[in-house]
C-alpha cells in the first residue's frame, strides 16, 4: 500500500491558525477523509470529516481539491489544549483491508 | 453512556502465552475493529466487524483472531505471544458506514498496552 503521508511535526502559537495537510494519493473513489486527534495514552477522537470542496464545524474545517489527492486540516485560534498528534484516514480502495492511517503529525503549541 | 470499554489496560506476556483482550461498547454500533498502534506510528486495522457473527481481516492479522458473537463485544485473542506484537492496542466502534471504508465517524477506546517479553 501507498502510504498516506502527514508532516512529522508542527510548531505553532496560541491564537494562530494551523493547517495540516495530508498526501493521499491512493484515494479511494468513492471514500471519504476523515482527522482524528489523539493526546498521549489515549484513543484518537473524531475531529472532521468530508468528501470534497470544503466542510466546516465548530472546531476545524477541511479543504479538499478537486483531484482528492491531499487533504488539509485548518485549526482556527489554537490554544495550548490542541497539542496532540493529528491523523487522516482515507480508504485507499475497496473494503475495510484499504482502510489507512496517515504518519502522523504531532502538533505544538507553545504560549 | 459508557463509549468503548477495553480491558486490560496494561499487561504484560511471556514469549506463547496467549490472551485475550477484551472490547465492549454500548452504542449499539454495527461496525468494530481493533487497531494496533506502535511508538511513534499510526495505526494498523488489525481486524474488523461488520456486525455480530461476521468478522474479516484488516492490514496486520498475522498473530491474532477475533469473535464477534454479540453487537456489544469484540475480543481479540493473541495464541502465541511473540515480541512483535508489543504494542498499544485499540478498539472502536462506528454506527453507519458512508459509501467507502474511511466514511464513519470511529469511537474509540483507551487502549490496552501490551508487552511481550
């Protein structure tokens, strides 16, 4: 499988905006993009989800092109409690086997 | 609501000792899976559920096996323990799947920390 590639690392400033991107160029068709945030010893948590153009709720928005090849995760105003490590899921063909995290990005945030 | 519930949350095995780790959720979810996650890296979908009774295999199921005799429960049983499969392991659950594999919200659990000495 291809991998689905995140930036390693971020730094950022409380009040800033962030965004993350995502590479995955195996995008399935039909499949949607989904970030995830996860603090140290925990489960990762739903941030966003979207299948094209632009989605946002009351914590991010995601920003996908045309092609769906990337994907970018903006955060709006960060404080220091979004210091974490931010994942995208695609599927990257047919059937659950396909299902991928990305590498990773471990955001921080410093006063 | 309690979410996802995983027991243990740390353990640790000798080389062939076999266990079982333990996944519940009470949302009345249709979909399950277990994800093995190693330092510093994402997460592998070990195997999933699409509801109880029918089970498949995800992108790392060498090692491991699964049941899904109720909605509730789905527990991952290791045979033979081996070094590889020192990790954290999580659990979730999803309600409705959206068209692909990647469109539906997962809840997960806390993880359950292993150690194969």
């Amino acid at each position: 499988l291809a991998k689905t590639t995140q930036p390693i690392s971020m730094d950022s400033y409380e009040g800033q905006e962030v965004n993350i991107t995502c590479s995955h160029n195996n995008i399935a068709t039909n499949d949607y993009i989904t970030w995830y945030q996860q603090f140290p010893s925990q489960g990762p948590r739903f941030i966003i989800q979207g299948y094209k153009t632009k989605v946002t709720n009351e914590v991010a928005s995601l920003f996908i092109p045309a092609d769906r090849k990337s994907s970018t995760l903006s955060l709006p105003r960060v404080s220091l409690s979004d210091t974490a490590v931010y994942y995208c899921l695609v599927g990257e063909g047919e059937g659950f086997q396909k299902l991928v995290f990305g590498t990773g990005t471990r955001l921080l945030v410093s006063p | 609501n309690a979410g996802v519930t995983q027991t243990p949350k740390f353990r640790i095995l000798k080389i062939g000792q076999s266990m079982t780790l333990q996944c519940t959720q009470d949302m009345n979810h249709n979909y399950m899976y277990w994800y093995r996650q190693d330092p510093g890296m994402g997460l592998k979908l070990i195997y999933y559920s699409v509801g109880a009774g029918i089970t498949d295999k995800g992108e790392v199921p060498n090692g491991y096996n699964v049941s899904r005799s109720t909605t509730e429960d789905f527990p991952l049983r290791l045979e033979l323990a081996a070094p590889s499969q020192t990790s954290v392991y999580f659990c979730a659950s999803s309600q409705t799947r959206l068209q692909g594999a990647g469109g539906n919200e997962q809840f997960f659990g806390p993880g359950t920390r292993l150690t194969v000495l």
